[in-house]
C-alpha cells in the first residue's frame, strides 16, 4: 500500500496487546541510500522520551494508522540507533 507522506503523519500507532492506541506518528526517518523509509518518530502520552518505531515492527496498516506488539516497539531514540 502507498501512503504519501502527509497521510502518515499524525496517524495512531496501535498496540496489539492493550488494543489502544499508544502513539502518534511525527515524522519518518529515511535511509538516504536507499530511500527507504526505516522508523517513524512518535509522540506517546506513555513515554518522557523521544521515541521511534521502527518499520520491520509494524505489523498491520490500514487507513486509520499502524499496529505493533506494545509499548516494547517504542524504542528511545538515540544518537546511536539511527
């Protein structure tokens, strides 16, 4: 499914655990050589840290936003990870 990039953003990331919602998406993160999308940055009311999801974790999309296992996808974002 191809999404532009103004549909993504402020889209739900869903827990598959809870079943709630758990974040908002703020932006992505590219991979300059191969363009490929690899995380998104999320906002959670849940966390006091900035946050990614990365997309090999994304299990299911569809219109109304994205699904993950749970709060464990929402990895800190560190100078180092990306």
């Amino acid at each position: 499914m191809l999404f532009l990039s103004s549909d993504i953003t402020n889209k739900t990331i869903f827990s598959l655990e809870s079943g709630e919602d758990i974040a908002n998406i703020s932006g992505m993160v590219v991979n300059p050589n191969n363009l490929k999308i690899e995380a998104f940055y999320v906002s959670s009311p849940f966390i006091s840290y900035d946050a990614v999801v990365f997309t090999d974790d994304i299990r299911e999309s569809s219109l109304d936003g994205f699904v993950v296992d749970g709060m464990k996808n929402l990895v800190p974002l560190d100078s180092n990870l990306i």
